[in-house]
C-alpha cells in the first residue's frame, strides 16, 4: 500500500518509519513481513525521485515566468506539500480505522 503515499512529506515518513522497522529485525511481526519491506522502500524511493524531478521541473517554469519576485523573501521556504487535501487518502485512512477496530473487537 506504499503507492497510496502521495506527497513528498508523506512519502518521507513513510521511508523513515520502514527504515525504522528494518532495525527490528527480532520483532515477529517485522520478521513476517520482511520480505515486503525492501520492495517497498523501493518503490517509495522510485516515487520520491519522480516527485523531486516533478517538483524542480515546476519551480523552474515558475521561475521563468515569475521575475518581479525583489521582496528578498525565499517562498520555496514558505510553500508546503502539505496544503492539498487529499480525499482519497483520507478515506483509505478511515477505512484502515475501521477495520482495525473491527478486529480489536473481534479479538476480545
């Protein structure tokens, strides 16, 4: 599910706490899905890099056109990945919620 990442901030978290699991290699849990970590961090990366080539190829169309920019203010700095809302996500997030609470429930 590492394709449903779709903004760069996301995607970075996600690298970082997948890394983080790969240091726990004696956790069961981590240890039965091992083999689906690498694959996974690959394809984050994949998509991180095309993100990255995305994202400079935008700023540098922007720069281009934009050239009355003497404020001295860097907005590279100011802009963020995170003022999106993405429906999709949030849905996916909500339906992971659900069935987590359907199997808590039914564990008890």
């Amino acid at each position: 599910d590492t394709d449903c990442f779709i903004g760069l901030h996301d995607r970075k978290l996600c690298v970082i706490g997948l890394c983080h699991l790969l240091q726990m290699p004696e956790n069961p849990a981590v240890a039965g899905h091992s083999q689906q970590l690498v694959p996974s961090l690959i394809l984050l990366f994949d998509g991180l890099k095309r993100a990255y080539a995305a994202r400079n190829e935008d700023d540098s169309d922007e720069d281009s056109d934009d050239d009355d920019d003497d404020d001295g203010v860097d907005n590279e700095l100011l802009d963020s990945d995170e003022d999106e809302i993405d429906e999709e996500g949030q849905v996916y997030l909500e339906s992971l919620a659900e069935k987590v609470k359907v199997a808590s429930q039914g564990a008890e």
